[in-house]
C-alpha cells in the first residue's frame, strides 16, 4: 500500500518477452496487485509475467494496446483497488517514478495524472521530429477541443483515482491515450501533467502502435472525430453548416448579380441551384446538429448514472483490511493459481 491506499498496476503487453520480466523487478515494493494484459502474444511474454508474480489475463488473439487497456481497466475496477497505474512493457518508462504520479491523487489533488514528456523543455525525449511535432498536434487539437491545456496526450504512463476508473468509458481498441484524455476532460475530470524525464526509443523491438505513422494519424483522427461526435456533436454540425452557408452565400450572390447586371439568369443558373442546396444543406445540419446534441446530453446522464452504479457495486469501508479489499485473491498471482494460457477473475 501507498500512504494507506491499494496500487494497481496494469501493463498491456504483446511479444514482450525481453522486457517485461525486467519492467516487472523494477516496480515498487508498494505496488500490491500488478496486471499484465498478454495482448495475444506467441512468445513467452505471459509466461515469464506469472513467473515474475503478476496476473496475467490472456487475450486469445491480438486486438491492440486499446482493447488491451480496456481489459487491464476491467480488471482493476474488480479488484476494487483506489489507484491504477498503466506503464508500457516496453522498458521506455522508469517503474520508480510511478510514486511521483501517484502522489497527487493520493492527496486529493486529482484523479487522473499522466506523464508528460514534453511540458519540461530540459526533459524533451529524443524522437524523430516526424513524432516529436506530431505529438505537438496531436497535444495542441485536444486542447483546444476540451479547452484547456496540455502538452503530452499520447504518453503511456498514467494513473487513475477509483474515481477516475469508474468514469472512464472507451470504445477504441487501437490506441486509447488520446480518447482517455477527451472521454475525462469531457466529463470534468481533474487531470495533473508530470513531468518525467523518458527513454524516446524503445531499446528492443519497435512500437507496435506509432511503426506506421499514418494508420496512427488516421486511427487517432478517427478516435478524436468519434469522441466529439459523442459529445459534442453541434460544434461538427455547425461548422459544416457554416462552411455550406459561406459557400452558399458567395454562390448566391454571384448569382443575383449576374441577374441584377443581364437580367437574365443563363448561363448561370447553376449558381441559383447550389447555392439553394447548399443552404438547405446547412439548414438540415444545424437541426441534425441540435437533435444529436440532445442524444449527447442522454448520453452524458447515462453515463453519470453507469459511474454511480460502479461505485455501488465496487465500494467497500475503508478500514477493511487488504485481503478484503482486493477481490482478486492473494492466491492469484501465484503463477501455479491459473492454468496455462487462462486469466479469468476469480471471486474471493
């Protein structure tokens, strides 16, 4: 335990063999349930996990570091502990520093804090300049979404109050660092950035998200699209709206000047048309716009809704000692608990 309250930490894993072995040894002796998410490996990724003591729950192919997370976050909320912390299997983040993420949320100051990579100019990792500007954009899109600032959206080292785990809610198996960002902004979340010093290259291997820079743009687009869409979804309508209008207005007023100065509408009535269609079109998406949003609002209260009822399914008294606190039993993350190949969550 951490200043009396239970760690979990979840490490999404796939063909990790060379690392996670050594990510594993290197956590803190605080940490009292650690996760590995085996993300369909063919090595012996899961393998060496239960041998260094973790719990291991095995996807049966690999669905991506989002599903992957998704499963880790399910995991934690059953095991009813107050913290969370996700890290890479990769070796790029110092299992050390995870104290100096978990300190604000253990004091109150927050319920989601992430490591940021980039607020410190002094600990700019080294990357290409491919990936390190577009971070940047990626940092600079999301803020001014949300409104408010951040510097590094797309770092996987994080941590989540019980609060924060029970709020989130992600549908993208991709990736998942820019859509936690806007699903907790979205819903008002308190979120710290921490700066921590990290290794911009992995030392074994190469990344299995960021490899190919454009599916990732595409992906993480998408993802962004799908999140504002989701939740608010005027502000997309009403930019294509204004975009038909403007469009419209200029087609309209070429238009009824041709006619002003020939008195004829040929050989322009194009002109006439489009900008007829395109102000129905602009019309027809403001009230697309103002129903959806209506949708987002039910949304949103179902959501607050779900968030309540995870905490009455999962809250417990304080003062219950860890053995009763965690729901996952002690004898789990004995590696001969689980048959080979099995991570399913069992009930104390």
């Amino acid at each position: 335990m951490f200043k009396g309250k239970t760690i979990c930490v979840v490490i999404p894993s796939y063909n990790e063999e060379i690392q996670i072995g050594s990510v594993i040894d290197r956590l803190p002796s605080f940490v009292d349930l650690i996760v590995v998410v085996d993300d369909g490996s063919i090595d012996d990724t899961a393998k060496i996990a239960r041998e260094k003591g973790a719990y291991v729950v095995s996807h049966k192919k690999n669905m991506g570091v989002g599903a992957a997370f998704q499963t880790g976050l399910k995991t934690a909320i059953k095991a009813n502990v107050d913290v969370m912390v996700n890290i890479d299997a990769d070796g790029q983040f110092n299992p050390l520093d995870i104290e100096k993420l978990i300190t604000p949320i253990v004091e109150n100051m927050a319920d989601f804090v992430t490591a940021s990579r980039f607020i410190n100019p002094e600990l700019y990792p080294k990357m290409t300049s491919v990936k390190f500007y577009g971070n940047r954009v990626m940092s600079f899109l999301i803020s001014n979404i949300v409104g408010q600032k951040f510097y590094d959206v797309s770092c996987g080292f994080r941590a989540y109050s019980r609060e924060g785990l029970h709020r989130i809610n992600l549908f993208g198996q991709f990736t998942y660092t820019q859509e936690t960002f806007l699903d907790l902004a979205f819903k008002k979340v308190s979120i710290v950035e921490i700066p921590i010093e990290v290794r911009g290259t992995r030392e074994f291997g190469k990344s299995r998200v960021a490899s190919n820079l454009f599916k990732y743009g595409y992906q993480t687009i998408k993802i962004i699209l799908n999140s504002v869409r989701d939740y608010k979804p005027f502000s997309i309508f009403a930019v294509f709206a204004l975009l038909c209008f403007v469009i419209s207005l200029s087609t309209g007023s070429f238009f009824i000047m041709h006619y002003i100065e020939t008195g004829v509408f040929s050989p322009h009535k194009w002109a006439g048309f489009t900008s007829a269609f395109l102000l129905c079109l602009a019309f027809l998406s403001l009230v697309g716009g103002f129903i959806l949003d209506m949708f987002a609002r039910m949304r949103i209260n179902q959501e607050e809704m779900l968030f309540y009822l995870k905490g009455k399914s999962f809250r417990v008294e304080t003062e219950e000692p860890l053995t009763q606190k965690l729901l996952i039993p002690k004898e789990s993350l004995n590696p001969d608990y689980l048959e080979p190949n099995k991570g399913e969550i069992r009930e104390a």
